[in-house]
C-alpha cells in the first residue's frame, strides 16, 4: 500500500507515517493511531521478558506457526 493511502487509511499525515517508518521521534498518539490503522498492537512488557518473547516469536515465525495461532481469550 502507498504511503499516502496508509496515512489516510490511519488518519495520519504522510510526514508523520514516514517518520514512523523510518524511526524517528512521533507524538504517541499518533504512532498508536497508526498502529490501531493498520491493525497492528503493541505490546509493552518488561525488559527482562523481552528476550523471551523474541525467542518465541523467531520460533513461531520459523515454524510457520504465525499464521494459524490464535490466542486464548
């Protein structure tokens, strides 16, 4: 998807999805606007799990599992 369709999409200026992209500095409001756009989440946790969870997302990538996991709710 074109960048200019994706910032309309998340009801975001283009200047400000691209520096999202590209890692530079964003007002949180909107890096979640654009999050919540293009139906993504994030997931904040410890910093001592995050290794763990890296792990198990290389795994779960690895194995092809991505796909077909669904979380328990």
């Amino acid at each position: 998807m074109p960048i200019d369709q994706a910032a309309r999409h998340c009801s975001v200026s283009v200047g400000m999805l691209s520096k999202l992209e590209n890692g530079k500095g964003v007002n949180l409001e909107h890096a979640l606007r654009a999050l919540d756009g293009l139906d993504l989440v994030m997931l904040v946790v410890p910093k001592t799990r995050a290794p763990w969870l890296e792990q198990a997302a290389a795994h779960a990538a690895k194995m092809g599992e991505e796909a077909s996991w669904e979380p328990h709710a």
